[in-house]
C-alpha cells in the first residue's frame, strides 16, 4: 500500500499565525498539527503538544515555537518506509509531497489503522 492512499488533507498556515489562532483553527478542524508553508515551501510543523507546552505564549507566533527541518515523504513511499520513516525519527506526523509540492499528511494513527497492509517482517523485526 502507498502513502498517497491513506494520506489526509493537511490545513496550512503562515509563520505569523499566533499559538491562540493555531489552537483554534486544530479545534474547530479536529486534527492534531498544522504545516508552516512560505513561498510554498514548508518552513514548520506546529502540533497540539507544542501549543500545550506553550499555553502560557498563546499571544505568540507560532514561527517561535515551530518544530524546523521537517521529515517529509513521497506520496508514492510504501507504508512500511513511511512508518519506518516515523519510527526513526520519533515523529508521529508525515507531510507527503509530490513532485516537491505538499499534497496531504499521514499520523502514525494512520499507519496503525492500516497496520494489516504493512510487510509482516517490518513487524517482526
């Protein structure tokens, strides 16, 4: 199975959106981040554990406290090396791109529902 079959729609946002804004907008949407993008690059990713560790900044731009350097994968990427992906570098959120362009977004929520279409050695490893 591939990325591109399970991968969400993913909100974006400007670097100069305020943590109170980011919140809200996770809210209202029921989802758990929100990718920075400038010039149609991304620049961040802001999830709701970075606005918990900072509800007393609430008035600040989410650039602040944004995670950098942000993993990333191809929506024609397998399961099983998106997981691995997240497994590797203890994230639980994938931006997907296509041809460089971000297309959607997969959580390791995602990876779990859809468990039984990963390689069964991946598993056992």
């Amino acid at each position: 199975m591939r990325v591109a079959e399970i991968m969400n729609k993913v909100m974006v946002v400007e670097e100069n959106c305020s943590l109170k804004d980011a919140a809200k907008i996770m809210s209202d949407r029921g989802i758990g981040s929100l990718v920075i993008l400038k010039n149609d690059n991304i620049t961040g990713i802001i999830t709701e554990r970075d606005i918990m560790k900072n509800v007393d900044k609430m008035n600040k731009k989410i650039s602040a406290v944004m995670s950098r350097n942000v993993i990333t994968t191809e929506q024609t990427e397998t399961l099983d090396n998106a997981a691995l992906i997240m497994s590797e570098h203890k994230i639980k959120r994938l931006p997907v791109l296509h041809k460089g362009k971000l297309v959607g977004i997969i959580t390791a929520t995602d990876i779990l529902a859809n468990s039984d279409a990963l390689n069964e050695a991946f598993l056992f490893d």
